[in-house]
C-alpha cells in the first residue's frame, strides 16, 4: 500500500454515463492483485473530505484504470478531470479474491460496474469458466467483448431487456447451474447487495464457495476509521465487524451475516 | 540558528507540536505503510473503554459540505484487548502515544484509567468526556459540571500518567468546564470534539446515519472550534490542544495564535494520510518566514 | 389534485413554507429588483433594536470553507427609522412581513415589542434572544434559562401579535430552551441562529473580524442545525421553523422531515438571490414525485 | 440591476498573473455606467457562498469584460472557466463614477487593476485629460494602449523601477500636479486604500475634488448584508455607516472619514 500522484494518461466515455480513467501509476500499479481497488482523491472536489474507492479495472506496464458511472456528486467531478492532470491515489487496499478455484469450474457474476472487480481475476485465475453479467440496461452491460477476448463466455441479463435476457442475471445463472460441472463451481461476484445475497444463498443451497466483493461507504478506506464494517460469522456463534476496505472488500459467503438494509 | 518545534503537554515531549486524533488513525498499523509514524507529534488512538464495545450499525459516516458526519459509536477491543493486541505495535515506534479512553459510568472510567497504569509504551491519557455518540452514558458526563468534575477527579486519583480531558462542545460554557477541568487536576485539555449532527435521505426518508445523529468534524466546524479553543486558553494555565477541521499548516497556526500549545488533525487525514506530517513542516517554514525560533513563540500570540 | 405549499405559523398564513431569514435580506428593496417578493413565503427583516445600532467594525464578514462568519453587529435604524424608512416599502407588497426584533435589556425588548402594536403591515414578531455580536447584553438571554423565560413572558405581555422566538444555538440544551419558549407563550419557534466562530488572519495575527469573533452560517452548519431542530421539534407542539445552512430543495426538505413547518434561507441568498423561491418550487416537485398533497405530509415524517 | 447567465466568449491572459474575462451579457451589459461592478459567482468554487465583485472594464454589443489578478483562492479557481462556460452575473451594481468634471480637467489615478475601474469612465468623460497608473511591477500596469488610443496620455510609476519612474503613483502625480492647469483639475481614483487616502489628501489640501473607488469585502453586493460599510461624515458633524456596494463604491473624499486600517 502507498499513497501516489498518479498522472491521468486516458479518460474516455464507455458507454451511458461510464467512463474509463487509465492513470500511470507505478508504485501502485505492478501491486495490484484482482478484486483490490484504490482510494481516489477526486481532484477539484473542493467541499469534500472523503475519498472514493473504485475497484481496479485492469493493471499493467505501470498504469491502471478503474470504470466508473457518473453516479452522484463526486463521479461528475471527476468527468471533468483532463489527461496530464494529477489524481492522488491510495492502493492497493483490501485483500481482493483469491485467484484460484480449487480444480473448480469458476463463474463470474457482475452487476453494472461490478464487472470491473473481475477484470483482473478474469485473467489471473487458472482456468477459464462463464460469465454472467446483469444491469438496468444495455448501457450498464459493460466490456463483454475485455471478457470474451480473455477467453470467458458472457451470458447477459438486463432488467429492461435491452441486451440479452430479460430480467434479472440471477435467472440466466440459476439456468445454468440447473447442470453444473462435475468437477463443481466456484462463483465470484460483484455487484449490488441484493445480487450478492442471492449468489451467496444459492452458494450455501448448492453447497459450493461464493466470494463476494462488498460495495460499503468508506472513510479513510486503510481500516482506521471503522466506517466500512460488514457484520461477520464469528468462530464462537456470535457475530464481530469486520472492515471492508481491510479484511474485505472480498468474504465468502458464509462469512457473511445478510441483514435487511 | 535553528528552529524548535518540539512542545511539552503536561511532561509528554513531542518533537513536533502535529498530533493525529482519536478516532482518524486507528492504533497505528492502519496509517503506517503511507506516513512514518516517528514523524508525528504523537499518536492519539481510537477511544477505549474497559470491555469491547460493539459500536453503531452502518451507516456510519456521511459526508457533508466540508464536513464529515461520524456515528461510529466508539467500536472498540475493551482495555485486555488493546493491551495485547493494540500496544505492541506502537512500541516498535519512537513516538508518544497517548491513549483515549471512556466509559459508561466513573467506575468504567476508573478502571480503563487504572488499567493502563503499568503498561509500557503509555505517554498519556486522553479522557474523552464528549463523544456525541454514546446515547446512554458518556454524552452526560461531558454536558453536567458536577458529573464533569467527578468523573475528572475519580481519573486523576487512578492515574499518575500525563492526563488530557477532551471537554465537549458546549458552545456557552467552555470556559466553565476548562477551568473544572484544571480544578479537578487534569495536565492538559483538548477540544473540540465532534459536533451534533445529522443529515436525512429525503427519498427513504430515514436519517442516513445507522444511529440517527452522529458528530460534525472537518473543515467545516473549524471556526467554531477555533472560537471554542481561543475561550478555553484564555480560561486555564495548562496547555491546550486544539482540534477541530484542521487541514493545513495555515490552520493550525490560527489555533497556536489563539492559545493552542500543540494541535490534533483528524478527518483531514483521511483525503491525506501525511496531512499531520505536512502541517508541521508548514509551521516550520512559517517560523522561519517570522523570524521566530520557537513554536511557543507563536502560542497565544493573537494580537487585538 | 394541485398540490398545496401553503402554511400557518402561528396565525401568519404563508404562500410557501420558505421565508428569508433575518439579516440576509435586508428590508425588502434590496433584493426587489432581482426576486419576486410577493412569491416569498415570508420576510423577516433584519434585527430592529428601540434605538439606532451601528453596529461592529468591519471586516464584517469572512468567507469559510463552506461558510460565513458575520459580525455585523446588529447595525439597524432603530424601532422609529424602520417604520418611518422600512416599513412602508414592504406593505406594498402581498407577503408576510415578521420584524426579527432585540434588545439590551428586557425593557428594551418590551419597548421594541410594545413600539410595533399599532404597526400596520406587520404579521408577526420574531424574538432573537440568540446573537452571538452583542457583547453586553443579548447573547446572555439565549444562554441563561431564567433571563430566556423572563424576555420571553416580557415581550409576550406586550403584544397580540404572533409571536416567534429564535434560540440560540445551545447545543446540549436546546429541548430545554424550546419548552421554555413554548411555556411562556411563543407561537412558534425558529432556530438556528449562526453559531459561535472565529478566524484568524496568520500573517497579521488579528482576528479577521473587527469584533474578533462572529457567528458561522452557510451549508457548513446546516447538519447541526438540522440535528437541533430535529431535538426542538420533538420537544414542543407548537411549530418550528428551521434554518441554518438550506441552500437547496433537498436541503429544506430535511429540515421538514425533522419536524419543521416551514424553514427560513440566509447565506444561500448571497450566493443565489432566487434560492427561497427556487427551493419553494423544489418542494413542490418532491410533493408531487411522491404523491403527497400538502407540504404538511412531510413535516415530521422522518421513519425511524 | 439583474442576474443574468453570461456565456463566457473570451479569457484570456493579459500578463503577469492578469486575465481578461469577456462575457455575454446583453441585459446587464447596455445598463453599465463608468465605476459600477458585477457581482459574479466563480463557477466550481464549490465550498464558496460568496460571489466576488470585479469592476465592469469595459461594456458594448450586449457583452462585458472585466480584468483580474491570480489574487486568492476564488481567482485561482475562475482562471480555469472556459469559453463556453456560463457565469452568473448580478449587476451593474453601485452608483459608479460621475461622468462629468465641471469644465475642470480629469485626472485619473489608478493602483493595479483600479485601472478597471476607470477605463469606461476614461471614455465617457466629455474631455481628456491625463492618467497615471502605479503598480508593484510593469506586471501590474495595465491596458496603457487602450486608454492612450482614448486619448489619454498616461504617466507610469512601479515600486521596482520596472516601468515608468520608480515609486509610487503619487510621485509622478506630484510632479504633475505642481503645476495645475488653470481650470482647476477633478480627480477620479481607484486601487489600495493607501493610495485613494493619499489622493483624497491631496485633493482637500489642494482644494480640488477626488472621487474615490473603495475595495471592501463584500457579502450580498446588493445592499442587503451590511458587510461592506464605510465611516461617512454625517451632516451633524458625526458618522454615519454608508455601503460600499450600494451608496458607493465611488466617494468623493471630503465624505469619507479616514481610519487606520
Ligand atoms: C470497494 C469498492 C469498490 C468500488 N468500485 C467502483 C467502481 O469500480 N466503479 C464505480 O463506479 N464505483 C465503484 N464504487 C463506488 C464508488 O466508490 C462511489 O461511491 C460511487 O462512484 C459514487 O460516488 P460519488 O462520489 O459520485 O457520490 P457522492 O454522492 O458524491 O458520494 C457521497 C459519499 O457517499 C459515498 N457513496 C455514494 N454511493 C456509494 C456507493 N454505492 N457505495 C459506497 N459509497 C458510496 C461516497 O464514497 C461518498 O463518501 C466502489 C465502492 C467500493 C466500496
Ligand atoms: C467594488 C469592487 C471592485 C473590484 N474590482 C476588481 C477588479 O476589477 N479586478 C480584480 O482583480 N479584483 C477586483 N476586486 C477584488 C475582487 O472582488 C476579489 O476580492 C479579489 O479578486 C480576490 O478574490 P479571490 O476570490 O481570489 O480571493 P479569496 O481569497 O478566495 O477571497 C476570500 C474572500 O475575501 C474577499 N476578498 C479577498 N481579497 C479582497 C479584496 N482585496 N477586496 C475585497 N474583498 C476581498 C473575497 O471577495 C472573498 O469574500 C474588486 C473588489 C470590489 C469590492
Ligand atoms: C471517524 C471518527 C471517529 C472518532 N472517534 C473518536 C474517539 O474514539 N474518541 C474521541 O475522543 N474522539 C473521536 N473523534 C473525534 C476526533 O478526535 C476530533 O475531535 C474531531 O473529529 C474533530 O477534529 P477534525 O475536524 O480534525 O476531525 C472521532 C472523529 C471521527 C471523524
Ligand atoms: C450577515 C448576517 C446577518 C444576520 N443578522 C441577523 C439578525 O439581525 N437577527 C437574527 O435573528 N439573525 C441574524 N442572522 C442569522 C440568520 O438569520 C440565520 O439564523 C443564520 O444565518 C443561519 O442561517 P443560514 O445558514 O441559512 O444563513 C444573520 C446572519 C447573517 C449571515
Ligand atoms: S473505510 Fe475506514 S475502516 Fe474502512
Ligand atoms: S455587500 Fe452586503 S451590504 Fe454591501
């Protein structure tokens, strides 16, 4: 982990509201391992105090990129910041998900830009599985063909329709897995809390491990402040918090204590 | 000729007069990879109190306009836990640490106070008597003077060790309770602490903070705290610490100018780790800028 | 079904529930050529004394992060200038004129309540017993429960008029204060006034304001107004009136949901001179997005 | 007096930390006398609630120009708004100058951008006269070509010897003044308050009438926040407090009751 000026190289729109920031950043970028993200200091948010976290999309030849969504007041800013320009980086932080899957079929799933979370597990996991991708709408299906060059069929769900089924990625998924392979799954996902919830419960029914990358609101982002905490299963039957931006962003499953929200 | 930022508070010697604060730095290891910790005034840690303490459900911060909303509800190891799993750590380091500590009720405070007495790597204690996030206890002590003063005294007659009291916000009676603070034999006081605060989701309708209402820190209060600090110095002997939206060198000097001995950053850590580490240097060109050799030499040094 | 803004406070029948607060809006012309006045749910003027004032020297004002510290002083033409310069402008026009109103001494109060009686185009008192830029004497009555209870039974004896009283911004004792206010007669009561603050100038080391310190407004303290306001509504019956910091729709719609009537905009005018009647519209638009018909449906309708 | 959205078409650097900021204001612009200002809202300066005031410096075809210095935080920010842009304007705002001198010649002095302020004034007085322009550096001595193509000859002093002779405004204006023409001369002055007191001296010692633009902190601009006021000699021989934004910012100096600031 370390704190890094981090100079813009690229920042192009994806698609609907997306963009992508690509940023040298050598301390930081040959570090990151899948499922870790950074902690962004949106340049020219004058009356902010907090960071942003964004997941690292793709690291290599030292600089990385992150995807995001216009998606409140800090996200609009940061559209407005240039090539050459500076951003201030913290990472790589959290643990991320383990790249390997125990001789197990891996499935990817991913909601709007949770996909950015699986970029990089997509290409350092030892073999290739399926991707199932979900999202409001087409725009919100995002680098299908990133995953498919890598080797990873995607199948689509978009909740209008748009693109792929309709509906939910869960149904997609759950068609799929009516046959899973022999050698069993191995699910990663990303996404809203809803999504996760229903992976990890499907996991735990299916008897097999779902890593879940957790979207919590965060402070300081290092593990200071105790902003981010997730409830969690402790040895003893009772319950501990644990920090996301620190022992997260990434649990299993059943790690988990799911709470309405 | 050289220039001396090193202060004392109460027998704790600093190198610098930059402290980080409770709350915004964890107990060390989190902030150690980016800032090097020997750089630092002194390291004030996460609030403890004598048994682990669960704390508020998320949410449990929200940002506001230069400002940052805090319920975290004081989370903590309990006094066994910090001892074994906290402290070690920070001796590895060459640099104060001064622990904040709480309780529930003055027998809770007594005893987290006792229980440090024999532990090694302890500069101080910070009795924080204001933490708006404690609904049932803690929130009491630091808004009643009689209260106030017992639970000062019952920590005083438990601790031999340097004894900061981190007073409340009251806006109308701060000078009231730095000089019960002083009466009661405390060493130094800090403030402010966060302020009450709270922001609502206007489409759930629901108040964005797990625990309701939480604390108002960053830039945002920082005039408020500046007004609070300078009332407080005027009041007491001992040394002040001034807290409260400190973000650059620029303002800590306005709370050395207006009586402050030494300062603590808080949520300005959080944009940038090394913000405690950059606002002493800053007070150091400043001296330089002035003429002046010592940091003391601008403490108190508002003109009217 | 139209949806109705609409309000009562006290007796005073308001078009919207956004009025300007006082002091941010002069007396009426000064912002007449910008803003339509008639589509104001109120004004209330800047604070009239039974005496000219002349206030503070300046510097004034300071700009803070997300903030302003005033120290005007009070500066006014007195009970007499104001009916004879003020007054008239404002009754040619169709909307609520309150006249914040203060003293140094309860007689000064009783004086300045009694001197608008007769006082045509005049639809309510507002009491501000809460300004941090009296020296000698106002602060004191919004900090001290028993001369509070005194001013207030005082200036209630004196008028027929709806009544409003504006507290201080006593944190820890707030509830206190708005029971008191509701016990001795006020129709309703408003809050927040700008909070305690200070700055200080590095280079000149004087305090940025001729009075040294000031009172913090603006978004910086709208989440400490909104967490008092929501602790005042819950203690009395009759309605509040919130300020502190609304600069938008979603921002007085908080302030609702926490239990006010209606709310008052200051800073925000400085920057946006339209921001009451913008954010009166903005209600609207919330009304109807949820299917609420009036604007009371949402006073008070925070879910826990 | 109006707000109005003014489409940024011209920013452009003048020198030394200077820049020119052109804008679309067809119902402010026609409306503007010599000496009034705007009171414009710095667009991203997010943790502000204040606008800034800026002399209008110039004034045709339904557009308005003012000029400023890299000067604080607020400056700084505005430097980066881009043709294109939209600014909120209040204005014109303050009484301004009195475009007329009596059959007496019109002097102008001007301390660094108070040059702004007399530059419409420099146009629309019904004779020429002469101007003298003072500033720290040659940096700060602005716009000499426009005003000597309105027929203006200007005499330059800096405190460095950069440009012009070395000292301060006054030294030249001195020098001039020793020999007044006979008409009697009329004076119109903007910039530090240092220099508009030793100016508004002279005038009184010397019997002549110098109207003064003062620079104070402002609030609402408009009148309403009693920010910006000044001590004025009341007729009963007292003071009174007059706005700076509203009675002024033009004084003449027998008004003004001189303080040690
Ligand atoms: C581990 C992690 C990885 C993330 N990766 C991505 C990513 O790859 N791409 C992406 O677009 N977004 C990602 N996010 C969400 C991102 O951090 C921002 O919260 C989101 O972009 C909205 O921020 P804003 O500044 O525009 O919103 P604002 O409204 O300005 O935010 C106000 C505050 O709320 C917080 N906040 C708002 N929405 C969320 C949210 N959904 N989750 C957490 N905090 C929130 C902000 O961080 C900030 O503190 C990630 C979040 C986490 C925790
Ligand atoms: C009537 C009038 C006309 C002006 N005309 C011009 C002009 O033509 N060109 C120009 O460059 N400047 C002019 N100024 C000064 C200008 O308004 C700004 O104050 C200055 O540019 C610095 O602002 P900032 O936002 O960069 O500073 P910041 O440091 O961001 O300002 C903080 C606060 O201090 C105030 N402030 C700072 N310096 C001054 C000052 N010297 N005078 C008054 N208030 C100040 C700001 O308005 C703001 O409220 C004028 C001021 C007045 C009152
Ligand atoms: C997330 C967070 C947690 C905090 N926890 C504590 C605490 O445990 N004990 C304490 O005395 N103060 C605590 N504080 C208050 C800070 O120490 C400090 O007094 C306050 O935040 C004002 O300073 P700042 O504006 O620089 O943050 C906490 C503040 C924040 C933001
Ligand atoms: C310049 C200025 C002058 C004020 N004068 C008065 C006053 O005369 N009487 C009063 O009761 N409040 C006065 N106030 C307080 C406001 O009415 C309001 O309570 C406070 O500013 C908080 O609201 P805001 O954050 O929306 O500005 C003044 C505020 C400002 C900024
Ligand atoms: S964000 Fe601070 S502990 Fe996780
Ligand atoms: S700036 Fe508000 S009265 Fe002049």
């Amino acid at each position: 982990m370390r704190m890094e000026n981090a100079q813009i190289l690229e920042h192009r729109d994806i698609q609907g509201g997306y963009k992508r920031l690509v940023l040298r950043a050598p301390g930081i970028a040959p570090e990151v391992r899948p499922g870790q993200f950074v902690h962004l200091r949106v340049p020219h948010l004058e009356a902010a105090v907090l960071r942003r976290p964004f997941s690292v999309f793709d690291a290599r030849d030292g600089a990385l990129s992150i995807l995001y969504k216009d998606a409140g007041h800090g996200t609009a800013v940061l559209k407005g910041a240039a090539p050459g320009e500076t951003v201030s980086l913290i990472g790589p932080l959290g643990r991320g998900f383990p790249a390997e899957c125990g001789g197990r079929m891996p499935v990817l799933v991913a909601g709007g830009y949770g996909m950015a979370a699986l970029h990089l597990l997509a290409r350092a996991l030892p073999r290739r599985g399926i991707a199932f991708f979900g999202g409001k709408t087409a725009d919100d299906v995002l680098c299908v063909d990133e995953f498919e060059a890598l080797g990873w069929p995607v199948r689509i769900a978009t909740e209008d329709g748009s693109l792929g089924e309709r509906g939910l990625v869960t149904a997609p998924l759950d068609e799929w897995m009516k046959k899973p392979p022999r050698e069993g799954v191995e699910l990663f996902a990303c996404g809203p809390m809803g999504m996760l919830r229903a992976i990890g419960e499907r996991a735990i029914a299916g008897g097999w491990k779902a890593w879940l990358s957790l979207d919590r609101h965060m402070g300081c982002g290092v593990g200071a402040c105790l902003t981010c905490v997730q409830k969690i299963h402790a040895p003893d039957g009772g319950w501990t918090w644990q920090r996301v931006c620190r022992e997260g962003p990434v649990f299993e499953s059943r790690e988990i204590v799911w709470e309405d929200e | 000729m050289g220039i001396d930022l090193s202060v004392e508070i109460g027998g704790i010697r600093m190198r610098n007069p930059v402290m980080v604060a409770s709350g915004t730095f964890g107990y060390g290891p989190e902030y150690a990879d980016l800032v090097d910790l020997n750089r630092l005034g002194a390291i004030v840690v996460k609030g403890i109190s004598p048994k682990p303490v669960m704390g508020n459900p998320p949410a449990r911060t929200v940002e506001t306009v230069g400002g940052l909303i805090n319920a975290i509800g004081l989370q903590n190891p309990g006094l066994e836990g910090f001892l074994r799993d906290g402290l070690p750590f920070l001796r590895g380091y060459n640099v104060p640490v001064i622990v904040n500590i709480w309780g529930r009720t003055v027998e809770e405070y007594e005893e987290v106070a006792a229980g440090f007495e024999g532990a090694e790597g302890v500069a101080g204690l910070e009795v924080n008597v204001s933490c708006p996030n404690i609904k049932e206890g803690s929130a009491l002590f630091g808004g009643d003077p009689a209260l106030f003063r017992r639970v000062v005294s019952a920590v005083r007659a438990k601790t031999r060790r340097p004894l900061i009291v981190k007073l409340a916000p009251d806006l109308s009676r701060v000078a009231e309770y730095a000089r019960a603070a002083e009466g009661c034999g405390a060493d130094a006081i800090s403030l402010i602490n966060s302020i009450p605060a709270m922001a609502i989701d206007i489409e759930t309708r629901r108040p964005r903070l797990g625990n309701v209402s939480g604390g108002l820190s960053g830039p945002a209060i920082k005039p408020i705290a500046l007004k609070m600090v300078w009332e407080a110095a005027r009041a007491v002997k001992i040394p002040v610490i001034g807290i409260g939206g400190i973000a650059c060198a620029a303002d800590a000097i306005e709370f050395l100018l207006a009586g402050a001995t030494a300062v603590a950053v808080g949520t300005a850590t959080f944009l940038n780790p090394a913000a405690a580490i950059e606002i002493a240097e800053g007070i150091g060109d400043y001296l330089a800028r002035h003429g002046l050799g010592h940091v003391r030499d601008v403490t108190g040094g508002l003109r009217s």
